[in-house]
C-alpha cells in the first residue's frame, strides 16, 4: 500500500455519507473543479479559501465518503474524481452536482 491512503470499495458507499460530504461548499467546489478537469489536480492547485490543515480536513472527508481517491506521484498527492464508481452507485447524482443550470 505504501503511501496511499485507503479508500472505500463501491459496496460500501454510503449515500448518508456522501450526501454529508457533498454539503460543504468548499469539498462541493472541490468535487466541481475536479470534474471540470482534464487531469487529476494536487491539493495545492484548487481554488479554494481555506487554510492548507482545513484542505487536508475536506480531502478526507471526501476520500472517506468514496468521491475522491488520492495517490502519489514523487511528492505530490493528486486527487482523481471516483465518478465512474460515483455513477454506478448513485446514477445521476454528480451529474445533479456538477450541471450548470442557466438562469
């Protein structure tokens, strides 16, 4: 396993979980900006206000719930949205996420 930390298998989803993750408007524009992506983004690249110990705090919370996996490359933790995994489970859910809506 070296470095990696562990993530959920798609059995144990949870919806309640996933749901408590997506609530946060930070780890929602986290799931966004990952989605949006043409790559998996390290931690240090989004655009988010909080401070670097908070982040770390919104990244787990993500990777418990099973929306995020993060892996090493050298030094960089990266961050890869699980949105295949996200829509065998919970079908149309990140699509509901991540759509913009016109005004």
């Amino acid at each position: 396993m070296g470095r990696t930390p562990p993530h959920p298998e798609v059995s144990q989803f949870d919806l309640q979980q996933v749901l408590e993750a997506l609530v946060d408007p930070v780890r929602r524009s986290i799931v966004t900006q990952l989605d949006a992506a043409d790559e998996d983004l390290s931690c240090g690249t989004f655009d988010i206000s909080v401070s670097k110990s908070t982040a770390t705090h919104h990244f787990k919370v993500l990777r418990e719930a099973g929306l995020i996996r993060q892996y090493y490359v050298g030094t960089s933790r990266l961050n890869a949205l699980r949105r295949a995994e996200m829509d065998a489970a919970f079908p149309g859910l990140l699509d509901a996420l991540t759509t913009r809506r016109e005004q």
